[in-house]
C-alpha cells in the first residue's frame, strides 16, 4: 500500500470513530494529537525519500 492509501484509510476510520464519541475537551485534544502525528508521519516519510533521491 502506498502512503497516501494508508492516510486515506485511517482518515475515513478516523471518521467513522468521531461520529460515536461524546465530545468535550480532552476528546478533541486527542483528536488533534492524532492528527499531528499523523503528519508528522505523512512527512517524515516525504523526506526520507528525498533523501535518498539527492544521495
């Protein structure tokens, strides 16, 4: 699977998941830390590759 497949899927979990939790505070704090290392990830893997492009 490619990255931008795995990102896909988890977001449409992600989704799926947000629609049964009672929201308060904490709930969104999770959902954003979820969302940042999601990026993290996304690019992290970006990089990776265009490093080894340039060696």
């Amino acid at each position: 699977m490619d990255k931008d497949e795995i990102l896909t899927s988890i977001a449409v979990l992600l989704l799926l998941f947000t629609a049964l939790i009672n929201w308060n505070l904490y709930s969104w704090f999770i959902l954003v830390g979820i969302v940042v290392i999601l990026f993290a990830w996304y690019f992290r893997k970006n990089e990776d590759k265009n490093l080894e492009r340039v060696t």
